[in-house]
C-alpha cells in the first residue's frame, strides 16, 4: 500500500479544480491516478490525473477497482464526506 491507493480521498492542487476533494479510482504508475469528484458533486470529472497535482488526505474509502461515479458517491455518504465534498478548500500561499 502507498500513499496513492485506490479509494484515498485527496485534494486537487493545479488546476481549474483546485481545492476540490477528489478520490483515487485506479493506480496507473508512479505517476498518474485516475481520479473523480464525482462531478455532480465536487466538480471533478473522471480523468487521468499527475500525483505532483494531488494531496492526499487521510480518508480511504473501500472501492473495488474501476468503481463508477454512483458507487463512489455512496462511499462517500456512508463515511460522512458529503459536505466537505461539496466545498472548496482555500489554500494561503
């Protein structure tokens, strides 16, 4: 297990989509995670995403591989996430 695993909860760094929560979907190298919001309700659609654009947080959820958009969404309520979800984190630079 590394710190990039399927189901970890991370926050997106770069992007459009900054501070938005996202979770792993697949591992495909040391580099690049699949990941999703889901969009509905974070704003992240389902994409290839670069790690150094990623921070985890400490929040895993139990997904099977490949999980689609409804089942992560389920995960999600059944830890408690949904509100922070649904809100961007602010970063001070």
């Amino acid at each position: 297990m590394g710190l990039y695993e399927t189901g970890r909860v991370c926050v997106k760094t770069m992007g459009r989509e900054a501070g938005s929560l996202c979770v792993i979907i697949e591992v495909k190298d040391d580099s690049y995670v699949v990941i999703t919001g889901p969009k509905n309700l974070s704003g992240v659609r389902r994409r290839s995403c670069n790690t150094r654009h990623l921070e985890p947080l400490e929040a895993i959820l139990q997904l099977a591989p490949d999980a689609d958009d409804n089942t992560v969404e389920k995960a999600i309520e059944e830890a408690g996430l949904l509100e922070k979800f649904r809100t961007k984190i602010r970063f001070e630079i």
